[in-house]
C-alpha cells in the first residue's frame, strides 16, 4: 500500500506544496539566505500584552510539536560592518518599551 502510494505521488505532473519549502515562514524570508531570525527581548516585550500571550503561547506550542534538538542554546552578538559593537536592546531590565511607530517616526 505504501508503494502505490509513493508511485502514485511521484507521478502526479504537479509537485506536492510542502509548507516548509512553501510555506509562510519560507515567504516570509523571501529570497534571503537568512538561516534565523533574532528578536531582542526588548523588542518582544514592547509589542502589546495580547501579542505577548500569543508569542509566548505559540512558542510554548512549538516546544511541545518539535524535539528538544529543535531548540539549541545560542549566543548573539551585535555587528556594524563587521565590528562586534554595543547593542542597546540588550539592556531590557532598565530602558523601558520601544515607542510604536507613528507618523512621526516612520
């Protein structure tokens, strides 16, 4: 059953969308050869409360979907032109929330 199935698949004139090669996330990183995406913690914590809930839920819902191997502890460190510089997001404990854009500023 499992053969006729793959032969079956492999001859279907169209391929078959797979929402990791064609998905939103794909999409989103658009023609980039971007391997992650990095958000400060500042950044996080300056969206709005209900965005947070949701963040944090669909984080919480990724961690239970995929293997612990999934998620590998990482360091980050700022560059400007190749220089490693001072990042001011990381100080979240004592800068506040980013202002919202506006009119005014983009």
């Amino acid at each position: 059953m499992a053969d006729q199935l793959l032969t079956a698949a492999q001859d279907q004139s169209e391929p078959v969308e797979c929402p990791y090669y064609h998905g939103p996330v794909w999409d989103a990183f658009g023609l980039t050869r971007a391997a992650y995406l990095v958000v400060p913690r500042r950044t996080l914590q300056s969206m709005p409360l209900d965005w947070q809930q949701r963040f944090v839920a669909l984080m919480d819902e990724s961690h239970a979907h995929l293997p612990a191997e999934a998620f590998p502890e990482y360091t980050v460190r700022r560059l400007d032109n190749g220089k490693f510089v001072a990042d001011p997001l990381r100080d979240y404990r004592h800068t506040g929330p980013i202002a919202p854009k506006d009119s005014s500023n983009g």
